[in-house]
C-alpha cells in the first residue's frame, strides 16, 4: 500500500482534496474506482493534522503518514527541534524510531544516525519520508531495539529511547519498567554502548522517581509547548549526578520561557508570604510540573508567596520577565452574583482554580460567570485565608 500512495496521481488526489468532508470522500469513493480511498482519505486527515504539529513535513513534497496513533504520539517539530538542540556527535541511534520525527530532527546534530524500529510498516514510510526530507545521513533498520544492542560493534555518542506507553489491551502506561522496551532492565546495555542517553518520557510520570529509578541524571527537561506540558527528557552522560539541573522550558511560538533550578536547592528555599497585593504571578506549566515552586519566587527578589501551599507570588509592584503569566489585581470579590454584577456587567470571566475549596465548575454554577472575555477571576488563598481575585493579564 505503502507503493500505491507513492504514486502522482495519489498524492496530487490528496493534495487537490485535502478540505474535502472525509466522510463526503467516502461516499463518493464510487466515483473514483482506481483510488485506494479508504487509505486516501486517512492521509488526508493525517496531513491535516500535520499541518500545526509538523509544518516542515506538511509541506514536503509525497511524504507519507503512518495510522493516527503514530502521528498523535510522536514529538512535534517544535519539540522534536528542542531535543536536538541539547545534543551534537558524530554517531545517534534512534532505538524506538516510530513515525521518524525525533530521528530526522535529531539526525541535524550528528554526522551519522540510525533510525531503528521493529514495525515493517514503520520502517517503510520513514524510509520513503527521509528520502522526500532529504536526510541522506540517515539509515533505517528494521530491528528489536535490544537485539540492535547486542549487535553494536562500536560505543556511539548518543542512543535515544521514546518508549512506547501502551500496556495489555492498548491501555496507557507511564513508568519506564512498563514501557516497550523495559528501559531500566536495559540501561546497562545502554550505557556500555552510548556516551550518552537521551529517554523521552510521559509528562505523566513522576520526576523524582524516576531519577531514582535510572540512578544518576545529568539533566531533566520538562518541555511545554504553549503552557501544556508534552514531555520529560532525562540525559544521562559522564557528567551525571544524584541532583541534577532540572531545566523547565515553555516554548511560545520564536521564544522560549526557561527556567532551572535543583532539587537540593528547592528544598533549601525560604520562601517570605504576603498577603495579595498590586501583582499576582502563576509559575508556567513546566515550572509547576518540575516541582520549582519556591526556587521560581526566590529568584525574583520582591516576590511574595501567597501561602504554603498556593504556588502564586505576589508583589506591589510589576516584575518583569517572570516565567509564567502575570496579572494585575483590580479589586477583590464576593460569591454573590449582586455585588459580581456590579464589578463584572456582563457576567463573564476566565476562572483559575489555586488551593481553594471550590472547583471552576462549582464557582460557575454558583455565581453564573460564563467563559471568556478579557477578565480573570483567581479563586485561590493567601495567608488570611481563600479570597477571589478580579484580575487583567498583563
């Protein structure tokens, strides 16, 4: 099949229609008797779906994409592209290779790469993409990942592993002992044959664990794209150690927001509380993820931590650059949808949920606030107790 979608016609036939209903498509599948509809029409809605996640490949001439799941599991260009920017050698081997994209992006950084991948299905469109990308510099096995491990001949400079995090019965799984393959039953054969190792994981999973389960970590990175965390990133090389630099980075659009910190300093952190004043600050997504919630207050000096156990700072006046989003109080409310009218007419706002009694859902139905607009209402607690905050962005 993977030959028939090759061909032109085909993929002039998806290009020409890739608007098209699908479901129209199929129903007129009768009019085009020489087409592979069926196959034509998941192209489609993989191509679309690649036009956000993967703009580089979306706009490459005949690449072929694998079934839905692959595409919604592998790594998006954007982080694909940060992955390969922590990494440089002569020699990457790609151990779970998948739909290629983290190989390709990966493969920028290194003179040779091997992109290994026990699917034949898999193998075969990679193959055929790297060709359409032009990455002559990669060579493509279909292989079991530790069986490509047994024949290394040679230590390479980088071996990266994406395992798959799909249990029995195509049920999720998170820890690194239950993925496909096993990481920690292969980590010493991963170490023997890599200068470093670079392992994707579920932003599901729980960090400090699994430092404590892989032993020593040079790095972790804790990426987000747009505020929504989508991977952990755990490198291991000679310089590794048993509290690494945790890096969380938000990419937004051309920028992106970083911030580092460890876990021995963190706990180190004294963090001075106030009450709510002129500013309220909410660390990002990445931040919050990593466990940085003293470490991102302290390295701004002015800040305010709300309470122990609310990660949102305060300040009376505006600090700037702070890793996350940054609001401007307006004035304090009630829950009572009288006095909420009087402050918001129309009865609308955005609602964020901090260490408060109270969820999104519950505070809407119990004071008639609907989604949207340019208003933020923060249901959250300082030091005096829980309040609700009427707020701008800044």
């Amino acid at each position: 099949m993977i030959t028939e979608l090759q061909k032109t016609e085909i993929q002039e036939f998806i290009q020409d229609h890739l608007y098209d209903d699908p479901a129209s498509l199929m129903l007129r599948a009768h009019n085009y008797p020489h087409m592979p509809m069926r196959e034509v029409v998941e192209q489609i809605q993989s191509k679309r779906k690649a036009k956000s996640k993967l703009p580089q490949w979306f706009e490459a001439t005949g690449v072929i994409y694998p079934p839905t799941l692959s595409l919604e599991q592998c790594s998006s260009q954007k982080t694909a592209e940060y992955k390969a920017s922590l990494v440089r050698g002569k020699t990457m081997v790609d151990l779970t290779g998948g739909m290629g994209v983290d190989t390709f992006y990966l493969s920028r950084s290194f003179e040779n790469s091997h992109y290994v991948e026990r699917h034949e299905n898999l193998v075969a469109i990679a193959g055929h993409n790297f060709k359409c990308l032009q990455a002559d510099t990669i060579h493509t096995h279909q292989h079991q990942a530790e069986q490509f491990l047994k024949e290394l001949d040679k230590k390479v400079d980088l071996i990266y592993l994406d395992p798959a995090r799909r249990g029995a019965h195509n049920s999720k799984v998170v820890r690194f002992e239950d993925c496909e393959p096993d990481v920690i039953a292969l980590l010493p054969m991963l170490r023997n044959h890599s200068e470093s190792l670079l392992i994707k994981a579920s932003p599901m999973l729980d960090i400090k664990g699994a430092i404590n389960d892989l032993g020593e970590v040079t790095a972790v990175h804790v990426v987000a794209d747009r505020n929504e965390v989508k991977e952990l990133l755990f490198l291991i090389n000679a310089d590794a150690s048993a509290n690494p630099v945790v890096h969380s980075v938000n990419l937004r659009g051309e920028e992106a927001e970083a911030f580092s910190f460890d876990y021995a300093s963190e706990e180190e952190v004294l963090p001075h509380f106030g009450t709510a004043s002129g500013f309220i600050y909410e660390p990002n997504a990445a931040i919050l993820k990593a466990g940085g919630f003293k470490s991102a207050g302290a390295q701004f000096p002015g800040l305010l931590k709300l309470h122990a156990n609310t990660h949102l700072y305060t300040s009376a006046e505006l600090v700037e650059n702070f890793p996350g989003r940054s609001f401007q109080v307006v004035d304090t409310l009630q829950m009572n949808k009288k006095q909420l009218r009087k402050k918001l007419p129309e009865l609308k706002a955005n609602i964020t949920v901090r260490n408060f009694p109270m969820s999104v859902d519950q505070i809407r139905k119990k004071t008639g606030l609907r989604e949207g607009g340019e208003d933020y209402v923060i249901a959250t607690q300082d030091v005096n107790g829980p309040l609700l905050l009427h707020c701008h962005r800044v």
